[in-house]
C-alpha cells in the first residue's frame, strides 16, 4: 500500500486521485478537489463549487445554497485525511465520524464558489481523534465544527456490519 506522504507531488499537494486512494470516497460524494497542505497537525483542502453539483439542483429551488451537512462533510473528510496521515497502517482501518460539537454556520456557501477547509488536530491516539475543522470562502469563515472521530479495525467493523 502507498504511504500518504508518498502521493504529495514538490509542492507537498495531494491531487483528487491521491485523495481516493486515502479516504474510501468518491464522486458525487467526494467533497475535497486538492489538498493544499499536511503537516501531522493540520490540513488545507479545497472543493471547487461549479454550481452543476446535483445537490444544488434541490437546495433551494431557485437559490443554489450548499446545503450545511455537506459543508460539515468536506470538513469531516478532510479530517478523516488528517488522521488517517498519522496512522502507520490507516489502509487496514477504517476511520469514521463519532459525534460532532459546537457546528456553527456564519454564511451560506453560493456557487461558484471555492470552499477552504481547514483542520487542526486537538489530540489522537489508536482509538480516534478530535479535530477542529473551519470552511472558509476566500478569507470569510462560513463555518466551523468540533469534530470527534473514532478509528477503527476495517475487517472487523465491516465483518460486524456485513450481512
């Protein structure tokens, strides 16, 4: 298995491709374009908004507004790729949302529009992660959340869920 620093191109950038051999994503659920920068504490991701997006076909009819849940979830996965980062063996895991805190939304994301998302690492160990993650269009934060993941054995999550 490929190492996550492995698919940083020079710039320490990780395209949409490196991005789905990390997290188990992809289109239409996929909420992260490019990650801008990971370090073992922090990550910038970004999700360009065409306005073509099938969500904003239904939310709201007449006015395009990305709907709240998917802005918490391009924050989430973009935590789900922090963690993942520090974690030897993050393939043979699978690392998911537990409970999220304090989700607040200062501005409705309208496209086109390019949504930032960045995310700070509060504390990890084997068992999960809790993480602040901010939305930002241009300099202006939209939203933000506390976010708790929990990691844990793929094969045997699966197994457990399997029928």
């Amino acid at each position: 298995m490929v190492q996550i620093n492995e698919l940083k191109s020079d710039k320490g950038e990780i395209g949409k491709d490196g991005i789905k051999k990390i997290i188990p994503y992809q289109e239409p659920f996929l909420f992260i374009d490019k990650v801008i920068s990971l370090s073992n504490n922090r990550i910038v991701a970004i999700k360009d908004l065409t306005g073509n997006e099938d969500f904003f076909k239904g939310h709201f009819v007449d006015f395009p507004i990305m709907p709240g849940a998917l802005t918490v979830e391009g924050m989430g996965q973009a935590a789900t790729l922090l963690a993942r980062s520090n974690i030897p063996n993050h393939y043979e895991k699978d690392v998911l949302a537990y409970k999220l805190k304090e989700v607040k939304f200062m501005a409705p994301i309208l496209p086109p529009e390019q949504v930032r998302f960045e995310v700070d690492l509060i504390a990890q160990d084997e068992r999960g992660a809790i993480l602040q993650g901010k939305s930002f269009i241009k300099e202006n934060l939209v939203a933000e959340a506390l976010l708790m993941l929990t990691i844990v054995n793929k094969a045997e999550f699966r197994a457990k869920y399997t029928k």
